[in-house]
C-alpha cells in the first residue's frame, strides 16, 4: 500500500492498491460519539461563566462597501446585487492562454513586422505583464481586505484570480514567440518611459496598501476614495483599456492575431474590473458623504497623462501603418473625458477627438471561427455578457 505524502501533494499520483475499506459505527457508538461531542462544545461555550446567546440576524440596510458594523461572513442578504452579478457574469467567462494557437504569431514576428513593429510589440509586453501583477497586488492586499459587503469580496476575489491569467498570458506570449524573459520582465526597471507608468501607479496605489489607514477618519477615507478612483479609472479603464491598441491596430493588417485574440478575451475581463471600480467608487462617495478635491482630480489625471504621453512615444517613436503615438496619446485623453464624466467629474482634456473609431469593434470577440482549427471564442458558458 502506498503512503500518502502529504507535504508533496504531486507525489501522489498512484493511487493506493489496498482498499481502505471504512468501518462503520454502532449506532450505540454513535450515540455516545455525539453526546461526548455535545459536552465538549458546552465546556467550551460556557468556560469563564459566558453562556451562549443566539445573535439577531443581519440588517441587510445596516451593511456598507465599507465601514460597515454587519457579519462580513454572512453573504445574503444581499444589500449590493450588482456586485454578486458581476461575480456570476465574470464566471461565464473562463479560458486560458493555451485556447489560442500562436503559431503564426511567432512566424509574423520573426519574418512580417519591421523592427519599429517589434519594439511596440515587446514593450506593450513589458509594461502590460508588470502592470497585471501591480493589479493583483492591489486588489488582493489592499481594496478586497477593506470591503466589509461579502458580495464584493467574493467579485474582488475572482479579479484578482483573472489579473493572475491576465500574467500567464503575456508570459506565454513572450515564451511561445521566443523572446527574453529576464530582459523582457526587467524593462520596467531599466526603461524611463514604462518605469514612469510603474512609479506613478505605485504611488497612488501604494497608500491603500497601508495596513493601518483608518477608514473612518476623513483623511485616511479621502485617500483611500482617491487611490480606488485612479485604479478604476485610469489604471484599468484608461491605460489598460489603451494598451491593448497598438496590437489590435496590427490584428487588423492580420498580424499577431493570436496575441490580439489573448488581448480580446483579457480586454473583456477589464472592462468588467474597470465597471465594478468605478461603481464601488460611486457608492462609497455616497455612502460615506466624501467630497474629492477637484484640484487633487485634475493632478492626478494630468500626472496620468504626461505619463501615458511619455509612454506613448516611446513605444511608437516613428508611426506604423494605421498607428502613431499621436493617436495612442489623443485615444487615453477621449476615454479620460468619459471616465471622468462617469463620476460627473469635469472633462480633464476638453475637445479630445475619438481617434480610433475602429476600436470598439476590433477590441470584440469574432464569431467566424473555423470549428477545427480553434476553440469559438464567444466562450462565455452562459447568456452573451453585455458590456
């Protein structure tokens, strides 16, 4: 018979020869077992002369996004059903990196895109991977553990599973294609332009990390509402939202499009990090009657910019077909106006022109698929997902 080794789970995978065949109890042991187990929860219960006393149920009106007094451990009542919705609608929407063949991805790379095309394409990467991880991390240590609703620790639990498949996808993509991974994954450190975008990000995100930031002091809270807002708003639904385009422009000339594929399905996932942000942003201001600086919103999205711009340029320092820094820089500033305006926020870049008209359907999972060659990719396992 073969002994299980339970500090090495991997190393178990031959199952036992012997049967363990259980012994079923008497029913006069089992009395006894449940009446022994009854004293002991008991002795336990009323040690130091404290006696159990029933708790009254949770208020559904008294739960809060944060702050709140209720059970964090009881799920329903619900007091936020969008949230327990995304969570249901995020797991109609599971793949992996290994759904997509990437073969023509590493013959483009190698013999079609000119060498402008491939430091675009190694930097998205670059910034992209780090930035995913940043995500994780946020999400993880700082914004779930300060929720006090379980509908949105359960949504905020699944997010930070997906910005981890988010991670194994551009790492697969940087492995399959063949490029350096130290080199790749060091970028951030050594290239001013995507170590800008890092720095920035830390610093806003950092703050929430802080595991002694008090909530209901008004400092700690604004803080706290200003770090959330730039995640949701211009972390995930500006720059990610941007950062996928530089490979979608080259998806519509028809190359690197299992790579694009990848971005299609992490692009769907975002959009729906960026919804739920944004929403929980929304409801702590009024939940908890804060009012935002407008000269501290304006910083922040002009620090966003000159980063974005800084970036920008240095992915693309000449234009490729259908693609230029200009465009990628004009592109964050229109979806910056329709975040803010979202938060009913004056447009931080007025006049800012929609320079890729093509986006949102480029960005959109394709139907036409040959049912030998791939998996479809309306992959959803339910109802289609409105987003």
């Amino acid at each position: 018979m073969k002994i299980l080794d339970w500090s090495n789970p991997l190393n178990n995978a031959i199952a036992p020869k012997d049967p363990i065949v259980p012994i079923a109890p008497t029913e006069k042991n089992a009395t006894a077992a449940a009446e022994q187990a009854r004293h002991a929860l008991n002795d336990s219960i009323t040690q130091n002369d404290e006696e159990f006393t029933a708790l009254p149920p949770v208020n559904v009106d008294d739960k809060r996004v944060i702050n709140g007094l209720t059970d964090v451990n009881q799920l329903a009542p619900f007091k936020y059903p969008w949230a327990w919705e995304y969570f249901l609608n995020a797991n109609k929407n599971h793949w992996t990196p290994l759904d997509v063949n990437m073969t023509q991805d590493v013959h483009d790379y190698h013999h079609k895109l000119t060498d402008s095309e491939r430091h675009m394409f190694e930097n998205v990467l670059a910034y992209l991977t780090t930035s995913d991880i940043l995500a994780m991390r946020n999400i993880g240590l700082a914004v779930m553990e300060k929720m006090t609703a379980p509908e949105l620790q359960i949504y905020q639990a699944r997010q930070v599973f997906e910005e981890a498949m988010h991670t194994w996808t551009y790492q697969h993509c940087i492995e399959t294609i063949g490029l350096e991974q130290s080199e790749i994954y060091n970028r951030y450190r050594v290239v001013p332009e995507i170590h800008g975008k890092i720095k920035l990000a830390n610093k806003r995100l950092n703050a929430a990390l802080s595991s002694d930031m008090d909530l209901t002091n008004r400092d700690d809270l604004e803080e706290f509402v200003m770090s959330y807002l730039f995640f949701a708003a211009v972390f995930e639904g500006c720059w990610f939202y941007n950062g996928f385009s530089p490979i979608f422009a080259l998806q519509r000339r028809g190359l690197m499009k299992g790579t694009a594929e990848q971005f299609q399905y992490i692009m769907r996932d975002e959009i729906m990090h960026y919804g739920f942000g944004m929403k929980v942003v929304k409801q702590i201001i009024e939940e908890e009657n804060v009012t935002l600086d407008p000269k501290a919103i304006e910083q922040l999205w002009q620090e966003s910019d000159a980063a974005e711009s800084a970036y920008g340029h240095y992915i693309l320092p000449e234009p490729m077909l259908g693609y230029n820094a200009q465009d990628h820089i004009e592109q964050f500033r229109f979806i910056a106006n329709r975040r803010a305006k979202q938060l009913k926020h004056a447009e931080p870049f007025p006049g800012a022109k929609n320079a890729l008209p093509w986006l949102n359907e480029q960005a959109s999972l394709r139907k036409e698929k040959n049912f030998f060659e791939t998996r479809i990719t309306e992959y959803q396992t339910g109802a289609s997902l409105s987003w």
